[in-house]
C-alpha cells in the first residue's frame, strides 16, 4: 500500500524532471564506432550450497570495463590531452589507453550503456 502511494506521487516528479531535461541531452548520437571499444566482464559460478545472502556474490558481474585507445577516437593532439587531463590516472600514458569502469547499474547492460555515454561526453 505504501509502496504503490510512493510509486503515486513520483510519477509528476518524474515527468517535472523528464520535461525539464532538453531532448539533445537525453541521447548523444554515437560518434565511436563499436569496433574501437573493448569491453570487460565476468560471470562468477558458484557450486554447492547457497550463500545466506543470495545476491552477495553477483555484485560484482555488475562491474563492465571500457578500453579504447586514444588514437581510435579521432581526437587531435589537443583534444588527446585535454581527455588525458580529465580521466587522471584513468588513462595509461604509455599505451595510449583509456580505461573506464561501471557497476552503477544492477544489469551489464545498463552499465555498458552508461561507460558509452560517459565517453561521449568526455570527447566532446
């Protein structure tokens, strides 16, 4: 009952915040193409008896990580360090790599979207 109240009054909140966001900002059209991006993800099996929490060991096959190389994003050398300045030690120098991690999402997929958004809006 108090669930399905909650769930009542966020929905105005929700459609307030969805009008006031402007429809370039909601998708940015992909400028990467999927060839450049190395993506990271783990599956865990566990055997045998169950955990007493169920969900504590799937935490982490939330986790995705990113790999692009700086060259393949087509950025002048200005633009290579700027995106150098702004990862931090995100950014592995010597190889030219950028590496980005998510497990904000409780789906892979989600988090896979969200580390392509996070690069797009670090290579504008």
């Amino acid at each position: 009952m108090l669930l399905a109240r909650l769930a009542r009054s966020t929905r105005p909140a929700v459609r307030r915040f969805a009008a006031d966001v402007p429809a370039a900002q909601a998708a940015l059209p992909r400028t990467i193409p999927d060839e450049a991006l190395d993506f990271e993800m783990r599956m865990y099996v566990h055997a045998g008896r169950k955990l007493p929490v169920p969900e504590a060991h799937m935490i982490s096959e939330y986790k995705v990580k990113l790999r692009v190389k700086i060259e393949d994003l087509g950025l002048d050398d200005i633009g290579a360090a700027r995106l150098a300045y702004l990862t931090g030690p995100r950014f592995d120098a010597a190889r030219g790599v950028l590496t980005l991690t998510a497990e904000r999402f409780p789906s892979r997929t989600e988090n896979r979207r969200y580390l392509i958004h996070q690069l797009e809006l670090l290579k504008r």
